[in-house]
C-alpha cells in the first residue's frame, strides 16, 4: 500500500521556523520526483517545492524562495521542507506528493497534509 505521511506541523509565530516531513513507502522513493505543495484557507492548492531523484536538483515558488530548503533522505524514504522566516500567508494545509513518469505513464501519490499556522 503506498502511504505518504506528512508531520512536523503545527502553531509558529511571524519570523519563526518549523521543518515539515513527510515519510513514504509502498513504492520506489527514489525514483520519485518530489513536491510540496500547500493549500491556505479558501485557496486553491500551490505548488512550494520540487526535488529531483538524487536530491541534487531542488526548485522553489517565488513566494518561498530564500526562505524554504527541500531535501530528501533517500535511504530513509523521507523528504523535508524547512521553512524559515515564516509570514502569516504561509498558513495552509502542506502536502507531500510524488511524480514518476514512466513508459508513458505518470504515477502520482498523495499524502493528507499536515496543517502550518503562522500567527502571534
């Protein structure tokens, strides 16, 4: 059963910091382009943050750039995002989400999110 399970979320003041993670299994993690992505209240959702298979490659939304860092821990299935700087328009609910595309085919996987509030 593929399973992505986001955690580390929670109640941060404007300025502060949190790391997010989000554990897979069921499937071949490294071979898994990885995403996060986040929904604010009353929005759709938006993509953060992309990294490649070897982690080598990361890519940020204008929004999040200078502030987040996106790794992954292969061996532990694991992929992060560290956020920093935080501003009350980052508040939402940040999804894990892994993209492979093979043979023709794309496979993509979902976890249910783990909630970020910034507020003083």
């Amino acid at each position: 059963e593929v399973q992505l399970v986001e955690s580390g979320g929670g109640l941060v003041q404007p300025g502060g910091s949190l790391r997010v993670s989000c554990a897979a299994s069921g499937f071949t993690f490294s071979s898994y382009y990885m995403n996060w992505c986040r929904q604010a209240p009353g929005k759709g959702l938006g993509w953060v943050s992309g990294i490649n298979t070897r982690g080598g490659s990361t890519h940020y939304g204008d929004s999040v750039k200078g502030r987040f860092t996106i790794s992954r821990d292969n061996a532990k299935t694991t992929v992060y995002l560290q956020m920093s700087s935080l501003k009350p328009e980052d508040t939402a609910v940040y999804y894990c989400n892994g993209e492979r595309r093979l043979f023709g085919k794309t496979y993509n996987y979902w976890g249910h999110g783990t909630q970020v509030t910034v507020s003083s």
